[in-house]
C-alpha cells in the first residue's frame, strides 16, 4: 500500500494548528503535535523540520486561506463595512488564526512570511489610499492606520472573547449576538470610511 504523504501531512498541519492554538509555539511539542495526529514524529520532522518551521509553515498557510477568502480591500475598500464583515466571518468560522497570530506576538521569534505578509497588506493600503484620493472614503484617518483599525475591529471580538461577552453578553453560540456583533463591525467600519467628518 503507497504511503499517503499529502494526507499525513495534512493531518499533521491540523494537528499542529489545534496544539499551537491552544498551547502556543513554546507550549507544546513534537511528540504531542505528532501524537495528536496519530503520526510517527519522525515523519512530522522529516516533513516539516523544527518546531519553529512547522509553527511558521502553519501560520503562513492560515493566513493564505484568509486572503484567499476574504475579499481584497482593492474590490471593496469603498465599503470597508462590508470587508470588515467579511473578515469577522472568516475569524467567526476560524478562531484558531487570531490565536496563532497572537502566540506569534508572543513568542517575539520574528513574522512568518513577512515577505508574503507585507506585501498582502501594502496592497490593502494602496487601494486604500486610491479611495482616500478619489474620495470614496475618509482621508481623515492615515491609509495604513485605517487598514490596521478595520481589522482590530472585525477581530477583537475573537481575541478576547470573554471581554466581549462581559460587555454585550451572549453565549459563543448565541446567534442573535453575533448578528448583532457583525453588525457593529459593519457599521463602525463604515463610519472610519465616511467621506467627510468621521
């Protein structure tokens, strides 16, 4: 029987996701991820190296599914409502990758694929400062500040979640509560945008 290599490693990668989400890079091991998957930890080293270079390898494919799904601030910067909404419903379904972006700040090791990374959100501020110019949103606020505070807003509520269920209530699964939180990033990030006085 052929050894199913992208299959293994996926169920490591997932593996990976949950303990690092959970326990952050410095809190887990190889054994737990590669136990957790119920893989050989061999394989997980042989495929993916090091903690630090699996860690990274996991943030960085996160982060492209995220922008792969959440439209470009290019197609929709005239309404950052609408990509803030966008953003909250990805962070909705995903929790993890706040999490991962959090122990990432944490562990002070450096930006995994900033490369990748910056220029992603050079782009966000480009379209951003075309709107600005053309008039379709405020130029009150500085382009890459605005990128900055649209994504605060649609992810804070998954970064502390205790701290918004202390201020608006609602349980995780309470579905009015979420439709009213989407609804305020909306709103909010509409308001930066609007042209005139914000």
């Amino acid at each position: 029987m052929a050894w199913d290599v992208e299959g293994t490693k996926r169920r490591l990668k997932d593996a990976a996701i949950v303990e690092f989400a959970e326990r952050g890079p410095d809190g887990t091991t190889m054994s737990r991820i590669a136990e957790r998957a119920g893989i050989n930890k061999e394989r997980l080293y042989k495929y993916y190296g090091d903690k630090d270079a699996l860690f990274e390898t996991v943030l960085a494919e996160e982060l492209d599914r995220l922008a792969g799904v959440v439209p470009p601030a290019g197609d929709t910067v005239a309404d950052l409502g609408e990509w803030a909404g966008h953003a909250f419903d990805y962070h909705a379904a995903h929790p993890h990758l706040v999490r991962l972006l959090q122990w990432e700040g944490l562990a002070g090791r450096g930006i995994a694929d900033r490369l990748n990374r910056e220029t992603h959100y050079r782009e966000k501020v480009r379209a951003v400062e075309r709107a600005q110019r053309d008039g379709l949103i405020s130029d009150a606020v500085d382009p890459a500040h605005l990128v900055f505070l649209v994504i605060a807003i649609a992810t804070w509520w998954f970064s502390v979640p205790q701290v918004a269920q202390m201020l608006s209530g609602g349980a995780p699964d309470d579905d009015a509560e979420h439709a009213r939180r989407r609804a305020s990033v909306v709103a909010a990030a509409r308001r930066l945008g609007a042209s005139g006085q914000p």
